[in-house]
C-alpha cells in the first residue's frame, strides 16, 4: 500500500545544507495502523506531508497503491491525492470563508460527486455535528474543527488516512473523540491509517510504531495487538462512530454510490 525507499530531504539553509530525512525506508501493508513517533526535529511531519505528495523528496521512491508519486506534476498529485489520501492537520487547515458543510463538500465538488452539499452533510451527522453545519471555523471548537476536517478527509473514501498530530491541539477527552473517528474508518472500512503523534498511549495503541531520531529510522516494532486497539477506543466512550450499517441500505454510506 505504501513504500518509501531511501529517501531523503535535503534542505538548503544560508551556506549549508541541513538533512531533514536520510535514507528512510520501509513498507506499510494495506489496513495497517501505523505511528510515526520521535522528537521534536526528528522529521516526522516532514516524512508524513511527502508520504501525502505534499512536498517532493531530494531523493528516493515514495509509492501509493503501486503508484510512484514523486515523478508526478503538481495536477497529477492533486487528483491522485482525492482519490488516494485523506489527510488531517493538526491544526485544522478549514477555509475560514466557508461554512462546515461547505468545508467538507470541497473534495467532492473537485471530484464532481453529484450532490455534493447533501453527501457533505451526511458525512457531518455521521461525525456527530448535524447541528453545526451552517456555522463557520471560527464559530466551532477545537474538537469540533477537527471532526470536520475528519469528514473532510474521509469525503472521497480514501484507503490512506494520513494525520499529523491529530490531537495535537485537543484536550485528553475531545482528542479521544478524534482518535475514535479514526479507528472506526479503520474498522470499518479497511482504511490505512497513519499518524504522527507525541502520545506514547495512542502510539502504543497502533499496530506498529516507526521511531524517528535526527532524520533517520530508528526502530520499526509492532507492540499492539488488536485488543489493544479495542482497549484505547474504549477510553474514548461517548464518542459518535462512524456508522458501520445503514439501516435502509447495504452501503453504509451510500452517499457514495455511482
């Protein structure tokens, strides 16, 4: 699902070069759980933003689903990415101009989806915010944003989630309201799932944890079991999850039918 093969971010800064990343490697199997963990400076948003395609390596291979991105063009990446990876911010990145359901309606106008505002809106019910489609960034909480840009992300069905520090900016209760949005698309859909995270409890919950330190890949382990993602998710009671049945249809969100 996911290859990154020696790669590398070089950066110039006055008269030297500073190396972000060096020579990281590895694979990430489809419907894996997946943390990249280190200290600050280690380089983890960085590999997490070219593993989305938003920014090109110095060097090395970066694959999605067998597709090689870092060969391809700014437009190419753009809608290879709506189709391929949903990716959250940690600090939101809703367009303060528009309304929640006019957020999470963008990546489906792009992709010329067919009743964009209504599927939009479903997907904002199925996040628990039906109430607060009309309102604007500003007018939401914290916790509120974030399930917007989760159901922004999630608009096209991605098979990669990407998040960067998801809970990051949340209090302990509302970032475990997040992190259960995220594990029900894992759940429920065999969805991907990777986050960059200072939390050692959320990290440890994941199948797998890549360890970052001065740019390079430090350790690769695989602590979690699948009880273990169960007991993190039940941290987290009171948390809306996504659906995994329509009572009136077979496709649990069947917003996103032909």
């Amino acid at each position: 699902m996911i290859t990154v093969k020696d790669v590398s971010m070089v950066l110039a800064a006055a008269s030297r070069s500073v190396t972000i990343l060096d020579r990281i490697t590895f694979d990430i199997p489809a419907k894996q759980t997946v943390a990249i963990v280190g200290p600050s400076g280690s380089g983890k948003s960085t590999l997490l933003g070219l593993m989305a395609g938003l920014d090109r390596p110095t060097t090395g291979l970066i694959q999605l689903d067998g597709t090689d991105i870092t060969t391809m063009s700014e437009s190419q990446m753009a809608r290879f990415r709506r189709e391929k990876v949903g990716y959250i911010f940690q600090s939101f990145h809703l367009i303060p101009t528009l309304t929640a359901v006019e957020n999470v309606a963008v990546p489906l106008e792009l992709s010329r989806v067919s009743r964009a505002g209504d599927r939009a809106a479903e997907l904002l019910a199925a996040v628990g915010l039906s109430d607060r489609m009309g309102h604007y960034p500003v007018q939401l909480s914290g916790g509120e944003q974030q399930r917007v840009a989760v159901a922004r992300a999630f608009a096209c069905r991605p098979p990669i989630l990407l998040a960067d520090e998801p809970t990051g900016n949340l209090d302990s209760s509302t970032g475990a309201h997040v992190i259960e949005l995220l594990l029900s698309l894992h759940r429920d859909y065999g969805t991907t799932l990777v986050l960059v995270t200072h939390d050692a409890a959320l990290a440890s919950s994941m199948q797998r944890v890549l360890s970052l330190r001065d740019g390079r890949l430090e350790s690769d382990s695989m602590p979690a079991s699948s009880e273990s993602l169960d007991d993190f998710s039940a941290a987290s009671r009171g948390a809306e999850r996504i659906p995994s049945a329509d009572p009136l249809s077979s496709d649990p969100f069947p917003i996103f039918g032909s």
